[in-house]
C-alpha cells in the first residue's frame, strides 16, 4: 500500500479547513435603545397577536380578513414556492446517499461467416448497479445545507406575503368604509346646500336678495353634487380593490358597515427595538437567504478539489436464460478525479458565491434599517393623527354652530350670503377632515402592526445541553 505523505496530508487538512461552511456574518447594525416617537405609556399597550385585525372588533373585517388569506392567488403561488424549496431540498441530500439502479440486459450479437459458420452468441444480464461520491470536502452537504436554508426562505417568504395580503385587506376595507362616510356626509352637505339655495329663492321672490346671490348659492349646491359623485366614484373603486384582494367580483360584495366610528382603535405596545428582528418574517428570510449563500461559497471551494466516486455492480448473467442465476458476477471500482484546467470556470464559480454573499449581506441590513424606520414612521404617524384629532374635533364643532347662527342671522337679515356661504365651506371641509382623519389613525394602527411583524414570532432554535 502507498504511504501518504505528510506534504498531502497538510494540504488536504488546510484543504478541508478552507472549505466547511462559513458561520452567518453579524449584521453589524445594533439595534436603537428605543423608539424614538413611542409614547410614555407604549409599554401598557396589548402586545401584537397573529390575529391582530380583531383589535378592531369588527366581525365584517375578521370575515374578510380570512377569505383573503384563503383565497388569495399571492399566498397560494407562495405555498407553491414552498413545495419547489422542499423538492429541491431532497434532490440535493440525494447526493449524500448512494445511488442505487438495477438492470437488465438481453442481447444477441451476429457476424460474417468464417469456415462455413456463423460468429453468433447470446447473453442476459441481471443486478445491481451502485455508486457513491465520498463528500470529503463537504460540497454535497453545503448545497443540502443551503437547499434547507432556503426551504426556510421560502416559508418566511409565504408568512411575509400572508401578512402583506392581512394588512392590504383590513386598509382597503378600511377605505371603503371612510369613502362610503364621506359620500353620506357628502348627500347630507348637498341636502343642507339645496335647503339653503331654497330659502335664498324665497328672499328673491320677496325682493330682500338679487340673482346674484341665488347664483352663487346654486354654484355651491353644483359643488356639493360634484364632490358627491366624486366621493361615489372613490368608493366603488376602493370596493373593487378589496374584491380583488378577496379574490371575488365586486358584483358579489355587500358591505353592511358604513362608518369608522364604530371600531375600536387598537392600544399597541411597540416593544423594544430588538424584539422586531425576531417578529418580522421578511427579517428572517434575508436572514435564512444569507445562511444559504455561506453554504453556496462553501460549496464553490470544494468544487475546485478532487472527488472520489466508489462504484459497484452485482448481478448475474449467462448466455441462457434459465441458467442466468447460476453464474454470479461482482465489480467494484474507485475513481479519483481532479479539476486541471478549466479556463478558470471554478475560480469564477467560487467568486460568484461570494459576490452574492455579500449582495444578501448588504440587504439584509437594509432589510434591518427598513424594519427600524417602518416602527418609527408608523408611530410618528400615530402621535401626529392623535394629536390632530382633538383640535379637529373643537374644529367640526364650532363649523357646525357658525352655520347655524350664519343661517338664523340671514334669515332675520341681518347677515349677508357670503357669509353663509363661507360658514358651509367650512362645516363641509371640517366634516369630511374628520372622517379622513379616523381613516389615517386606524390606517396607522395597520402599518404599526406590520411594521412589528403581525404578531408573528421565530422559533429560536433550542440550545444543546
């Protein structure tokens, strides 16, 4: 036997080393001490749960919200990426297991004449046929190891989409039923409009006002009738937006809700700034993307060295076939192949690998940057709508009692039309303001949940011991 010498033995040792699969880089973002636009009191909020939509307590919405995670095509299209990931996964651990074929073989073989004879013969195999390719230098398992990571990939990818599908859902919903309100304080604007413009024709017929003024007051009831249809226009678009979403003709939707101010605003706890990197599940697969990328460079280096294939064959065979059992027949063979040229395709292959790695590495912490400015973004947003909606409120009420004095001092004569019209400008204005400033606090309870992954959480692997 050859005695291995100590040269090859210090270069297969280093060779073995080079090629194990790299550890996951550190992100190297730490995450911010806290929230910089969390109230005082975000500590006291209820924490995310993975139904988070009921926070709404609206049963309309919690129906809706689950016929678009059944029915939608994105989520269905993502649990199919996940069986092509796990497919995958199981054609690259194959390699790790001897391939194993049968056979059978019958041939009759014929040739020229030679001494008035003919060169004929008859032979019929039967076996096996095996072979194995040792992994000495972990190829075979760094492609298995990056097949399962992005086996992982692909779930938390179906996860991202199914909240992405909740989240579009519950806005859109919310949409609708905010442009329905607004489209019934917009009938209601065009009914007080049109009372007015009566009472401004009674005072022509009486000779207290000119044709100017009836002109004016019915340039404003065109106005009301225009912003109605508009708002009918917005809403049956925002309808078929949500039917699409629910994967169903907007002929078939009904909606029973018409107004916001029956849903509950939901009290968030946004947490830490760490707890996102565990509860975000597009985290997660940039993360899992980068482990498979480290397996992929692994697998690039062990390329570019030598590979060792063990082949065997057992069977049978004889020139007749009620004999074939009766001559037994067995091969086994090695062979050892080594890359010598190749116009530098491996080197090249290996360069790929890391150029990737690096390319999922930079994205994985925008990834981490995005996740830290949608929390913020969504709490700014929050704090802004709250601190709004007391002043709009004062706001809506005060319009509301400036027409009416504006109309009972008209009346009376003692205002003019301008007036009035400028006191219904401003209820309208303020009225409508209201509405889409529920909208925009509810909708920012909706980024909030998602920015904080919709109650969803990793598993953390166990720790041995």
């Amino acid at each position: 036997m050859r005695n291995w010498t100590p040269g090859f033995a210090t270069f297969a040792t280093f060779a073995l080393c080079a090629c194990t699969t790299p550890a996951p880089q550190n992100a190297g973002l730490p995450a911010p001490p806290a929230w910089r636009y969390a109230a005082s009191t975000d500590a006291l909020g209820k924490p995310v749960r993975t139904d988070w939509w009921t926070a709404f307590g609206n049963n309309e919405l919690d129906g809706l919200v689950q016929q678009a995670r059944m029915n939608s095509f994105d989520v269905a299209a993502a649990i199919a990426r996940v069986k092509q990931a796990q497919a995958n996964a199981k054609i690259a651990g194959a390699a790790l297991l001897p391939n194993v074929k049968g056979f059978a073989d019958a041939s009759r073989q014929g040739g020229l004449l030679v001494n008035d004879s003919e060169l004929a013969g008859t032979s019929f195999d039967l076996g096996l046929l095996a072979s194995y390719e040792l992994d000495f230098w972990g190829r075979n398992r760094a492609l298995r190891d990056a097949a399962l990571a992005n086996v992982s990939a692909s779930r938390f990818d179906r996860d991202t989409v199914a909240l992405t599908v909740s989240a579009d859902t519950v806005n859109a919903w919310l949409q609708t039923v905010a442009f329905r309100e607004r489209t019934a304080i917009a009938r209601q604007n065009l009914e007080t409009a049109t009372q007015i413009l009566e009472t401004v024709e009674s005072r022509l017929r009486a000779g207290a006002v000119t044709q100017l003024d009836v002109a004016q007051q019915r340039a404003a009831v065109a106005a009301q009738r225009r912003a109605l249809e508009a708002s009918v226009q917005q809403a049956n678009d925002s309808l078929t937006t949500l039917a699409v979403l629910l994967g169903r003709p907007v002929s078939q939707m009904q909606l029973e809700t018409t107004s916001l101010d029956a849903l509950q605003v939901p009290d968030i706890a946004a947490g830490v700034p760490s707890e996102v990197l565990v509860q975000r599940p597009d985290l997660a697969r940039a993360e899992a993307q980068l482990a498979a990328a480290n397996a992929n460079i692994a697998a690039a280096r062990a390329a570019m060295l030598p590979s060792l294939t063990l082949n065997a064959t057992a069977g049978f065979g004889s020139e007749r076939i009620h004999t074939i059992f009766d001559n037994s027949l067995y091969s086994v063979a090695a062979g050892l192949s080594a890359p010598i040229f190749n116009a530098g395709s491996l080197a090249a292959g290996r360069d790929l690998a890391i150029a990737q790695q690096e390319e999922l590495l930079a994205a994985y912490r925008a990834a981490i940057v995005a996740a830290f400015g949608d929390v913020d973004r969504s709490l700014n947003a929050i704090h802004g709508v709250d601190a709004q909606v007391a002043a709009q409120g004062e706001e809506r009420d005060e319009a509301r009692r400036a027409l009416r004095l504006a109309q009972s001092r008209y009346q009376a004569g003692a205002e003019t039309l301008t007036t009035v019209l400028d006191a219904q400008q401003t209820l309208f204005a303020a009225e409508d303001e209201g509405v889409q400033l529920r909208l925009a606090r509810l909708q920012g309870a909706v980024s909030l949940y998602r920015a904080l992954g919709g109650g969803w959480t990793r598993e953390l692997p166990q720790s041995a011991g």
